[in-house]
C-alpha cells in the first residue's frame, strides 16, 4: 500500500469513518511492522482454525493469544512462534489484552456463553471482531452485539463461514434467480451423532484452567463440574452451550434465511423433542446423561409466506432419513447435515459447505455449485476498506440466524415437561402453520427414535408451547414467561450490556 502503512490505513481509515469512544487506536499504535496486528481469543479447537487463517494470510500478525487453560495457551503460542517467528503474547484474562495497542482485530472460539461479551469488549476497546457462531448465547446479547458494532464503527463477522463458500453464493444467486422455481420453503437438517457425554456427576475441574473466567457470564459451579470432559461437552449443556440447533444449527439456519431472503424474526416457534435414546445406549434404564440440551428437536418456524423446519438428531442416524432426503443428498447412511430448498419447479440441496446440487421435479440434477471459502479474509478485506457492506457474514446477519437456534430452544425448554404420546403429538402438530407435511416430519422422527430404541412410552417427546413472536420488538406476545428466555441472570462482573446500554 503505497504512502501509509496498511496498519495505519486501517487505524486512520476507521478514525475518519466511523463514531467511536476513546478506541485504543487513538491510543497510539505500538505495532512493530506492518501488519494487522490479531488476538486470538480460546484457541482449544475451532481457535486453532482462527490461528491457522492468521498465519497464512500475510496480512495479519498474531500479537496476543488469550486462552483461560494456561497449557493450551501455552502449546498455540509455541506452535505459533514456530511458523511465525515472534511469539505472541500469552493472556488468560481478555481485557487486558484488549489494553494492548498493538492489538488491531480480535477474533473468538470461546464457548457460547462468552461470544458476546468478548465481541462487545473489544469493539468497545477499538478492535474489530470475528465472532464464532452462534454469535451470542441469547436473542439480547446479539442486539446489544449489533449496537456496538454500529456504535463503536467496528466490524464485526460472524463465523458462518458458508457465507463465503463460493458454492453456497452461486446457488443462493441460481434459487433467488428462480432457480427452482418460486420457493418458500427450506429444511434445515443436522443429523449428527453425538453419543453421551458420560453420566451427571461432580468431577474434577482441571487445575490448569481459571475457572472463575470461563464460567464468566454463566453460574459459577465450583467446585465441581457435572460432565466428564471440561472443553467442548459444554455445548451440551444450556448454561454454556445451545445443543446442536445452536451449535451446528447455526451455518444451516443461516443458509436457509439466506436463501429465502427472509430479513426478520420468525412470527411464530414451535419445537418438539427431547434429549432421548442414551439409556438404550448404555443400556442402563435409569441413567442420566449429564447434558441438558435436545439432542432430538423438530422446530417449526413461520414467517407469513415463508417456513423453515429444523429437524436436530442427536441419535444414530446410519439408516433413518427417508427415501426423499436419501435421495436429495445422494446418501443413504450417515451424517446429514445441510438445507434443502423447496420450490415449484424443483429442490436445491446444500450437500457440504462448498457442495450445492439443484434438481429438478424428477430428481435430475440440472445445476451443481463448487468451491470453498475464504471467511477470514474476507473480513480483513472489510476491516481495511471500513465498509460493513464488504461483510459476508455482518453480526445483523449472525443475529437474525443465532436466534433462530435460539427461540426454537426456548420453545424446546418450556415444553420440557409436557411429556406426550405419539397419537397426541400428532394430533397437536397437524393443524399448526407451516409449509411443511407436518405429519410426515412426526413419523419421520417417531420411527428414527424407534430404530435407536427409544421406549416412547417411558420416554415420551415433550411437546413445547407455539410461541408468537414480536420479530421487531423482540418479544413473545402470547407468553411472558418465554420473555425471560431472551436473556440471562448474568454474574457481575460478567454483565453483557443492554443494546441502549453498550
Ligand atoms: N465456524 C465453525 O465451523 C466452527 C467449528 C467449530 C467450533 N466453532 C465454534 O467455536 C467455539 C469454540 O468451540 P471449540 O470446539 O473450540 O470449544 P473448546 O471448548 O474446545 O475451546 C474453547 C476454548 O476457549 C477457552 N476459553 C473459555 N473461556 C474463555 C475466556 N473467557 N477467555 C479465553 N479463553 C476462554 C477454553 O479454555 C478453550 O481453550 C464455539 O462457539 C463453536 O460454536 C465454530
């Protein structure tokens, strides 16, 4: 970049753009070169992703890695050091690495529960933000997320990295250009196993990780945990984790959304399932898995004209979609997870992240869309033009997806103990709006828990309320109680502002 360095355009750039108080880039730039100066924050698994990205792009230096287990820590700083040459500087507690001015973008693998502090922290510490999905762990934290960005002049991308794929742009393009027809509605699909995460109890917590932080926002349980294994089996439990409609679910509710050009809330949620299946698994009638997620979900959203369905299976999935999904994904056995678009005149499937197939009323492929994606780069594209609008994947996007996963869930927590029979079931969830074979959906996921054993009879599916939703306002209008599902108790000092807060 000629006449200014790329780490002063980036810093000027955002001074001359954007409305932001005291951000550290006024502060003075401490940058030993050129580059961006990146801090990772929670580097166990997707983290290393992130890490990897800023390596190979020779735009960015990693300058600070945060991790609350001192070992992980520990291992990526080293790891980087190798292929980088500088080591980077190693934090346990977030802010103060947001104090480094040397730190330009932040981008976050924590667990859910801390995305959106993290990403508030550091927009209002003057970095702009790659955030993890889902972008927040409830519906207000994205709000809040969205205000800061827009307050503080940040970007801020969100880890729904499909948003890149050049697979999944041409045939988003290919179905909004009539591809198929007109289309209305779109199946999300995460058919995933994901076996027990070992019985409810009290266990260790490991003595190399500052408890305090990574519990963060969330109850503090010291001195115990009540799962096995301290990093990534928090997604299955809700203080932390928003199972797998919140986990997976978020690259494909996205692409959904996407595809139908549906810019809102939905209008109504309804979810049915439950977290079944682990006592046949482990053949043990009254075992208690420490999970307290859906690892079974079928969630039905209406938006006027347009529907999305999300079916979650946790459970074993080799032999249990019908012929019609075999089909659509060309597989018979297996994970499937992905979007199948509804239209007129034929079927898109979103196959993979950078596979889509499009078909037509026959089931004859007439188009088929390849290539992978570049979702780092694309947002330090963003973050040297100041222009939100080069975001593939801006935090209002992430927010209108996460909370998808989320109001679904809730539907799924409230209905927690409305245990009911399969003829009930059915009967309740014949009539509610969708543009889907409601039906069909039922004994579709009646006869997957029955091939992995289920005894409905002793473990019946709950059934959860039909929630209407103020997509504007961001509140249930048929049940008050849902509104407190919105948000959390949050732990002082771990408070996530209010969006008129931020
Ligand atoms: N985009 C994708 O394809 C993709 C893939 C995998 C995971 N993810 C997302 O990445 C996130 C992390 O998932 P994971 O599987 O790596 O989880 P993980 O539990 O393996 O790793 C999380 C790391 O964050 C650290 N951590 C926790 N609290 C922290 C804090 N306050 N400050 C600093 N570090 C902290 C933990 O010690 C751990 O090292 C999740 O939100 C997940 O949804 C995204």
């Amino acid at each position: 970049m000629p006449q200014q360095s790329r780490r002063s355009f980036v810093k000027n750039s955002a001074l001359a753009s954007a409305v932001f108080a005291a951000p550290a880039s006024l502060r003075g730039a401490t940058s030993p070169n050129d580059k961006i100066g990146a801090c990772v924050v929670g580097v166990n698994g997707r983290g290393g992703s992130h890490i990897q990205a800023w390596l190979g792009d020779s735009r960015t230096e990693i300058v600070a890695i945060v991790d609350v287990d001192e070992d992980v820590g520990n291992r990526r700083c080293s790891a980087i050091e190798q292929k980088q040459g500088t080591r980077p500087q190693l934090y346990t507690d977030m802010r103060k690495a947001f104090e480094n001015d040397a730190v330009d973008i932040v981008s976050t693998a924590t667990p859910n529960h801390w995305h959106a502090l993290t990403g508030i922290w550091a927009m209002q510490a003057g970095k702009d933000a790659y955030v993890e999905k889902p972008v927040c762990h409830n519906v207000h934290e994205g709000t809040a997320m969205i205000a800061a960005s827009r307050k503080y002049g940040r970007m801020c991308q969100v880890g729904t990295q499909c948003r890149s794929s050049r697979a999944c742009i041409e045939a988003v393009q290919f179905l909004q250009e009539g591809g198929i027809g007109e289309c209305n509605f779109a199946r999300g699909l995460c058919y995933k196993r994901r076996k027990s995460i070992g019985a409810l109890g009290g266990y260790d917590i490991p003595s190399n990780v500052n408890f305090d932080l990574w519990s963060g926002p969330a109850q503090y349980t010291d001195p115990k945990l009540t799962r096995q294994r301290f990093h990534y089996d928090w997604h299955w439990q809700r203080l932390y984790g928003n199972g797998d409609l919140g986990n997976q679910g978020p690259h494909q509710t996205d692409v959904a959304r996407w595809g139908l050009g549906i810019d809102t809330h939905p209008n109504t949620i309804l979810t049915y399932g439950g977290r079944l299946g682990y006592q046949a698994e482990r053949k043990d009638p009254n075992y208690v898995d420490a999970g307290d997620t859906g690892n079974t979900e079928v969630s039905i959203y209406d938006y006027g004209n347009k529907c999305i369905v999300f079916e979650t299976r946790g459970l074993d999935v080799s032999d249990s979609a019908d012929e019609e999904l075999n089909k659509l994904f060309q597989s018979t056995r297996g994970n499937k997870i992905g979007v199948v678009f509804y239209g007129s005149e034929g079927y898109l499937v979103q196959r993979t992240y950078s596979h889509c197939i499009a078909y037509d009323k026959d089931m004859n492929v007439i188009r088929e869309f390849k290539g992978g994606d570049n979702h780092f780069g694309n947002f330090l594209d963003a973050v040297e033009s100041r222009n939100r609008e080069d975001l593939n994947a801006d935090v209002r996007e992430g927010h209108l997806s996460a909370a998808i996963s989320h109001l679904g869930n809730i539907s799924f927590y409230m209905g927690e103990d409305n245990r009911v029979g399969v003829e009930d079931l059915r009967s309740a969830v014949k009539d509610i709006r969708s543009l889907d074979d409601n039906l069909k959906t039922v004994e579709r996921t009646i006869a997957h828990l029955e091939q992995n054993k289920v005894d409905l009879e002793t473990y019946p599916v709950s059934l959860g309320p039909l929630l209407k939703f103020d997509p504007e306002k961001e509140v249930f209008t048929n049940n008050s109680a849902a509104n407190a599902y919105l948000t959390r108790e949050y732990r002082a000092p771990y408070i996530c502002p209010k969006a008129a807060d931020v």
